[in-house]
C-alpha cells in the first residue's frame, strides 16, 4: 500500500471530525432526553461520561481505517479492535439498563463495528441491515411505551431516534468518501511514476539508438584501420582514424542535440511539470499562464522555472504557491507568490 501524501491530510481530519461530530451529537441529545423525561441525574451523567469513553474509544478504529487495505481485511491489526469493540459491548449494555431503550444499547456496538475494515460489498449489506435493525429497535421502543413525556421531550426523543438510526449511514458515506480520495490519489501517484518510466524508456531508447550506431561505426573503422597497419598501408588506415575521431564527434554532436532536446520544454509544459511536481509533494499549488506563454523565452524562463521550484521544496516550507506567467508589454515576467515565507515574492524578468 502506497504512502499517503499530505495533499490529502485535510480530507482525512475532515472525514474524521465528521464522524466524531455525529457520535457527539447523539451523546449530547441522549442526555439530554433523560434529563427532560426527569429520569435520575445519576444516569444522565453516567451516560454522558460513558459516552465520551465510548467515542474516546473509536479514535483508534478511525486512525486504523486511515490506512486501511481491502486484500486484508478485518484480518488487519484485529489486536486493536478488540479493546474498543469491548468498550462499545460495555457501555451499549450500560446505556440500555439506564435509559431502558434498546436502541440505545445497540448503537455504540453498531457504530462501533461500522469502523472496522470490512469489504466494500460486505459494509454495504452490513450498514442496510443494521440501519434496518436500528429502526425495529426505535419501533419497540415506541411501542413499549418506555418514552414518557412532554411534546417537548418527545421532540427531543424523536430526533434521537432518526439521528441513531441515520448515523451507520452516515458514517459509512463519511468512510466511501475518504476510500475515494484514497483511490484517486493512488492513482494519480501510480500515473506519475508510470509517466517517468515512460520518460526513461524513451530516453535509453534515443541514447540506445543514437550512441548503439556511431559506436558500431567507430568499431568498424578502428578495426578497419588496425587491418591496414597489418597490411602496411598507414596513410590509408591514418583515414580511417581520422573518419573514427569524426564519428567520436558527431556522437558527442548528438548527445547535446539529445539533451537540448528534452531540455527544450515549452514554457506551457515546464509550468505544468512544476506545478504537478510541487503537489505531488503536499504543496497546494496552481497556475495563471497567458495564452501566448509559449512565446516566451524558454531558454531564459525555464531554468528559471526548475530552479524555483527546487527552492520552494527545499527552503521554501510553505503550504501553498502561485506561479503566473503573463506578458506586460514586449517583456514576458513570471513571478511565484504565495509560498508562505516571511520575504516578500520574488518578480523574474
């Protein structure tokens, strides 16, 4: 499993504090219906308290799931599941002797499991049964009358039950949510890698073919010229040296005209790899670039362009850049901004 790059951290706390709301939130209407129903002060507390444990509990199933892979399965890390799991047993049981609701003693158990790393076609059956479930529970909850109060408790109760009932669903579309940016930015790091190695093998075949020929030329006129130092005839094979120092140079020739030519990038292109290159590396980076950019001196600008953004992934220490490159006048400036350093943005002419 690839390492996941700090370009998605931000996704990860957001689909985390998500769901950590939604668990709070339903501790804190549950207290709150006891309170109101006047039920024992005593057991509003236990439950708040006993709540909080039990959310305690599921950070470590949530960081767990961070870095979940499906080949494995629950099979992964179960060592760390155990202990929340039993915490979630515990205070379901508690809960459910205290509020005498049984939907209160299967939701911590029911949330709780929905953490786990289940298969995405076994979560799916798993969340429409439990929510299914959950919604008998509240029926016969309902039903037996346990819920006794004021039109402002039985508001209060009412949306309890909806939110308990609605919160595997939710938490299930939180996780789907983070599993796609995960895949997404697998791929765009498996795209990558595969474009350099594309990059590489067009390289090795160019120098392949360009070097793999005048070599075999020089070869054969070294050795053609040794066969006429044999034979007697210096002058003659005093040519073929000569003709095997020309080909040395063409072979030099071409290797420079080899390296111009992939240093040679459009200006348009030279951005773009800076700004793939500064996000694949955790940098929220974008780029405003003139339609007549490829005007622009490439030769000037470029160097300029790769230079920077080794700066900025080196020293620069920030969370963000701009690169824009516009044309004022007959003079072409590109200038980055935003990099998050102290000193003002640097202007290239």
């Amino acid at each position: 499993m690839s390492t996941i790059s700090r370009s998605i951290t931000a996704t990860w706390w957001y689909t985390f504090s998500g769901v950590m709301m939604f668990q709070l939130l339903v501790v804190f209407i549950w207290t709150l219906g006891l309170l109101s129903t006047a039920s024992s002060p005593l057991a509003a507390i236990a439950i708040i308290i006993g709540g909080l444990v039990w959310c305690a509990s599921c950070v470590p199933l949530l960081l767990q799931y961070r870095n979940r892979d499906d080949a494995l399965g629950l099979g992964a890390g179960w060592r760390l599941t155990v202990a929340p799991i039993a915490l979630a047993i515990a205070f379901g049981v508690a809960a459910g002797i205290l509020s005498g609701l049984w939907i209160a003693a299967a939701l911590p158990i029911v949330q709780s499991l929905m953490l786990l790393n289940w298969q995405r076609g076994v979560r799916v059956r798993l969340v429409i049964v439990v929510t299914l479930a959950l919604i008998a529970l509240w029926f016969i909850d309902l039903r037996a009358g346990v819920i006794v109060a004021d039109d402002e408790a039985a508001r209060m109760w009412g949306m309890f039950g909806l939110i308990s009932v609605m919160l595997p669903s939710m938490t299930v579309l939180s996780l789907w949510w983070w599993d796609v940016v995960i895949s997404l930015d697998r791929a765009r790091i498996a795209e990558a890698q595969l474009s350099a190695t594309q990059e590489r093998l067009r390289v090795a075949t160019d120098v392949h073919d360009l070097q793999g020929h005048h070599l075999q030329v020089i070869a054969l006129q070294l050795e053609l010229a040794e066969r006429l130092l044999d034979k007697g005839q210096p002058d003659a094979a005093l040519d073929q040296l000569r003709l095997a120092r020309s080909s040395v140079t063409e072979a030099r020739q071409g290797a420079r005209d080899l390296a111009t030519r992939f240093r040679g990038v459009p200006l348009p292109d030279e951005i773009a790899n800076a700004i793939d290159l500064l996000r694949a590396a955790g940098t929220t980076a974008d780029a405003t670039v003139d339609p007549q950019a490829a005007q622009a001196p490439a030769s000037v600008l470029g160097p300029v362009i790769r230079e920077t953004t080794t700066n900025v992934l080196k020293h620069g220490g920030g969370q963000w850049a701009r690169l824009s490159l516009v044309r004022d006048g007959s003079t072409a400036s590109r200038s980055p901004s935003g990099f998050a350093a102290p000193s003002r943005p640097a202007a290239w002419w």
